[in-house]
C-alpha cells in the first residue's frame, strides 16, 4: 500500500476471517506490505473483506471445482 510517510495505518480481517489470515504487515506508518493468506477452497464459494488504511477490499473465491 502506498500513503504518505508519516501516515499510520492498520490493516484486519473484516468479514469472512475463517479463512482469511493477514501473515505480516497489520500495521505500520508511510508504504507498505500487506500479505495475506486465503485457505484453500473445499466447499461452496464464499467471500470476505480486509480494511486496509479505512479501504475495504473484498476477498471473493469460487467453490473448488
């Protein structure tokens, strides 16, 4: 993510946290990296969302097939 450098942000799970998982970078001032972990797949499709600096992004995964 990208801010100014003396901006703080935080980054969560949301909605749908049974398989979301932020790995690093829940937290930190100016850019930065947020990686995270989507669990596979063995039932029907779902979504969730992160709020990452107050943006939501949603997190859609189809049914494995």
């Amino acid at each position: 993510m990208s801010t100014a450098s003396h901006c703080t942000w935080t980054a969560s799970v949301t909605t749908g946290g049974s398989f979301l998982t932020i790995v690093s970078g829940s937290s930190g001032t100016g850019g930065g990296t947020v990686e995270v972990r989507v669990d596979r797949n063995k039932g029907s499709a779902r979504s969730g969302t992160l709020t990452i600096a107050g943006k939501v992004v949603t997190i859609n995964q189809a049914a494995e097939g």
